[in-house]
C-alpha cells in the first residue's frame, strides 16, 4: 500500500514553506528599514495557505516534475504592501522595525513549530514502517 503524503503531513508541508518565504519579506524590510522610500510588505499567510491548499494536486515546485509544489509564485502573488502604523517620517519608508523585528520571531517561532509538528509525523511514519 502507497503512502498518501497529503494525508500523512497534513498542512505542515505548505506552511513550513509559506513561512520561509514569509522570513525573507519580513528579513528584506528590516534590511530596508533606512532606505528611502521603502514600503514595507508582508506575505498574507491565510490565503496564501488556502492557495496551496487548492492546488494540492498537480502542483510543480522546480520543473523536475509537474507534480512538484510551486512555492515560490505562489506565495509572491500573497505578498502585499503593509499599512503603517506610524505617520511618514518624511523619506516615504513606511517600516516599522520594531514590528518587523517582532514579527520575524514570531514567524521563526511558528516555522520551528512547524518542523516539530513535521518532525512527529516522519517518526510515526518510521515506526509503522519498522513495526515498532
């Protein structure tokens, strides 16, 4: 019997990758964060999630296979400019590095989890392999 890896990861697999792609957008503004002119910008994690959840199947991720899970443009066409919290500073850059710093550890704290939750499922997997 084949393993169903869709059934087996559950959402993991998807979010892990949305995830590392949302630290280089929050890594980008706060290199950004002094650059005039700069619009901050942040990955909508919920549709991007729903958006690799509907194409669960057929999917392509390096055009080995067609198969394979394309996350790099699906998760750019997520990416949407930030609403400043704070009035222009007056050079037009719209970063905010405390919220950018704190939401890049949020985000690294979720992808860590991410890998647990990953991690868990590829041991369950291994012991019923092995019959443990």
């Amino acid at each position: 019997m084949a393993i169903n890896f869709e059934n087996a990861l559950g959402v993991h697999q998807y979010s892990l990758g949305i995830r590392s792609q949302r630290a280089e957008v929050l890594s980008s503004n706060i290199a950004n964060a002094n650059t005039p002119h700069y619009k901050a910008q942040d990955v909508d994690f919920a549709s991007a999630m729903q958006s690799a959840r509907s194409h669960q199947k057929g999917l392509s991720m390096s055009n080995t296979s067609e198969k394979h899970f394309d996350l790099t443009s699906l998760t750019q066409q997520h990416i949407k400019y930030r609403v400043p919290n704070q009035p222009d500073t007056g050079d037009g850059n719209t970063v905010d590095i405390q919220k950018e710093q704190s939401s890049f550890m949020q985000n690294a704290l979720e992808y860590q989890m991410s890998l647990g939750f990953l991690e868990g499922k590829f041991s369950g997997m291994r012991k019923a392999l092995r019959g443990d």
